[in-house]
C-alpha cells in the first residue's frame, strides 16, 4: 500500500511542484489612487497623525517594540513608525524595506489565489477534494469547507507529533497530504458541522493551487498578487529558500530558529512590508486581483468564531470579519507564527487599513485593531483581542539542530537559542 501511495504522489503532488519554478519578478504598477476618493489635507492628516501617535505610543511602542506600523486612510499615509532589529545579532535596524513573516495574515493570499482561480473558471468552491486528490481518504469536503475551516480535518503539527515524524526531515505541504493518505487521522467532527479554525485547511488549498496551475505556489503568488500590486519586497518562503526565513524572538528575548514545519507554506510564510501591505490593501479596493462579487463571498460570515467570545466575531472565506451593530464590517486577518505577531485590518467604511508586523512577541500588537476607534467608535468594549494556540494538542519539544536565519546573509544561530514553537495564527 505505502509503495502505491508513494508512485501517486510522484505522479500527482511532486511533478505539478517543480513544473515552473522561475517567477516573473518584474513587479506591477501599483494601483492608482481610487478617484472617488478624498484628498485629506495638511490639518486632518496632522490631527490623525497626532491621534495616532499618542494610541500607539500608550499601547505598544512605550512598553517596548520591534516591527513596524502603517495606518492610512484614502490611500494616504496618516502614521508610519519603525523600530528594533531584523537580525539575530541587533545589528541590522528594521526599516520601511525589512520583510515581516505576517502568519496566518497568509492566509489572505491563498483565499485571493483560490479565488482568482474560481473567476477563471478553473476551480469550484463546492468541488470535492477528490477531484484534485484521487483516493483522497475524507468524503464530501469541498474547496468552501477548507476556506471556512470547516473540513474537521486535523492541525497537521498534531499528527506530525502523533505519527513520530522525524523532525531532522524538513516537512513540505506534500508531505502533509502524504501523511493524510497514510496514516488517516480521524476528522475531529463532522464535515460541514461547525468551524474549527485548522492552518492544515490552507495547506491543502495551496496545493490545489497547484495542481490546476502546474505551478509552485509561492512563483503564482508572485505573479499573480505580488507583481500586480507592486509589492517588491514580498516573497513567500519554501523549502527552496530557508535562507529568507527571518528570525524573531520570544517576548524574554530568546530566539526561534528554523525547523521542521517552517517551510510549509498556504497557511503562513508570506513574508512583507507594511508598505507592500498597504499596496496589498490598495489592489484590494481598487478589485485588481479579483471582482468586487468575489469579495462579496469571502467576506460574508459562514461562521462565528467562538474561540474569541464575542458577537462581533465571524469567519468568511480565507478571511476573519467583525462585524458591528450597523452591519459596519472590518474583514481583517491577524497572525502569530514564533515570535511573529501581525494585524491586517481592511476598515471599509472609513476606507482605510491598520497594519502592524512585529518580530518580538508580544499580544500588544493585536490591540491595535482598536486604532480604529480613531476613525469612529467601533469598539466599545475593553476585552484584550489575542490570538491563542486553539489548534496545538501536542506539545513539540526545542529543535535540537543547527538553522540558519537571515538579514541578507546566512547566519548561523547555536541550538542552544532555539525554544519550542508557539502555534501559528
């Protein structure tokens, strides 16, 4: 049975990876300002900046930061802040051009990929996996039921764990439907039942991506979001390049280094700028990377979102939605993946973006979606908004290798530095 499963991968799953590897790296325009749009002038931008300034320096920067911060409104930048180090030796200041690992804000990415697909005619949300994954060991989970976390497939660090994969083996995301198709953990409820937010949902849509494009998925992320929306500076990290796989550290300043699930990419490994970001977000309002109705299905709310106890609180498509009395809605996306914390807060009706990369750990970061009371009052309760590890059963133990972590060149960081992982949100 394994030798069978073996020569379908190689068929179905390794081939389609390495079919087109070089990327077109020349990068987009990036989109004109919305002509709709106001212009603010001298007085509101420095009144915002004031605001701005005085929220971030109370809930984040006093206390100690490292990342980077970008608030703009109508294409216009209102506040932009950068401090501490990208390198493992604090030697290299972060700047407007330092990539952040966003996590789970990734996730944006994938649902954008899958979608464009979908206009294309080439994928169907309701299509079973079946059709991309022949014998594929689930029944009745569809392309929709991986974007809403609904599928009940289990985390795969879980049966990484369970399974006694050997962490000295760098695992890829085909290696995560290999150990499907081998091993079969059971679903962790019935498909369709209720959500259950699991990063292996986004695994396999990368390799659905994949597989209908014969291409490597982080090469269609090139050119197909990144060089449209002119972000120059991004890139998503594979087992090709570990290299460009940045460190980040834990809040008591110990580091991560790279292990044996960081080169898994779909539902993290995005790495960015804010200010790529805000073109990210700019192509968003402007429909250049999909049409307005495609927007229209991964912002609307599938599912609350229990895990963080509050109404407002939904789950689209590749996208988390607040959603306020008013039908005010802020499709957003928040990540934490090591020490790496981001926001990424697309606030419609004030049609602006709050955005916050950071490389120390901290759950400050994510008390930044509340700059958006600047614009108005959307939050009117004091609940500390975090992400928490509500995938991850199984505790995984410090990785006992050397890695490598970069600022440009290969460094090496000793063993001893490396922590157990935090799970990835």
């Amino acid at each position: 049975m394994r030798s069978i499963i073996n020569t379908l991968f190689q068929v179905l799953i390794f081939t389609p990876l390495f079919f087109s590897c070089n990327s077109n790296t020349m990068a987009g325009k990036v989109p004109a300002k919305h002509e709709t749009y106001r212009v603010l002038d001298t007085a509101e931008l420095s009144g915002y900046k004031a605001q701005f300034s005085v929220f971030f320096d109370s809930i984040l920067l006093r206390p100690g930061f490292s990342g980077g911060i970008l608030v703009a409104k109508n294409g216009q930048v209102l506040y932009e802040h950068y401090q501490g180090f990208s390198d493992a030796y604090k030697s290299d200041s972060i700047n407007a051009f330092t990539p952040f690992h966003v996590a789970s804000t990734s996730k944006t990415f994938t649902s954008t990929a899958i979608m464009q697909l979908v206009e294309a005619g080439k994928i169907k949300l309701d299509d079973s996996l079946g059709n991309y994954f022949p014998e594929f060991p689930y029944e009745g989970i569809t392309v929709r039921n991986l974007l809403n976390h609904s599928s009940g497939i289990p985390y795969y660090a879980n049966f990484f764990e369970k399974y006694k994969w050997d962490r000295k083996k760098n695992a890829t995301n085909a290696d995560v439907l290999y150990m499907l198709y081998v091993n079969r953990p059971p679903l962790e409820f019935t498909t369709g039942a209720r959500f259950r937010y699991c990063n292996t949902n986004f695994v396999l849509l990368a390799l659905i991506v994949e597989k209908v494009t014969g291409r490597f998925f982080p090469d269609y992320i090139q050119d197909s979001i990144f060089a449209k929306c002119g972000m120059n500076s991004s890139y998503v990290v594979s087992p090709k390049i570990p290299e460009k796989f940045l460190p980040s550290w834990t809040n008591s300043n110990r580091i991560y280094t790279f292990d044996y699930l960081d080169g898994i990419y779909g539902d993290k490994n995005v790495f960015t700028t804010c200010r790529d970001m805000l073109k990210y977000d700019s192509c968003i309002s402007e429909n250049v990377l999909m049409q307005s109705s495609s927007y229209e299905q991964v912002w609307t709310p599938y599912f609350s979102d229990g895990h963080y106890r509050d109404s407002i609180e939904h789950y689209g498509l590749g996208w988390r939605l607040k959603i306020f009395p008013g039908n005010l809605k802020i499709p957003y996306h928040n990540g934490w993946w090591h020490g790496n914390n981001s926001v990424f807060q697309h606030v419609l009706a004030d049609t602006a973006v709050i955005i916050v990369t950071g490389n120390q750990f901290t759950t400050r970061i994510y008390q930044a979606a509340k700059a958006a009371n600047i614009f108005r009052p959307y939050y009117t309760k004091d609940d500390v908004e975090t992400e928490g590890p509500e995938e991850l059963s199984v505790p995984l133990a410090p990785a006992k290798r050397k890695a490598t972590v970069s600022s440009g060149k290969r460094k090496k960081v000793s063993p001893k530095a490396a922590i157990p992982r935090r799970k990835k949100r």
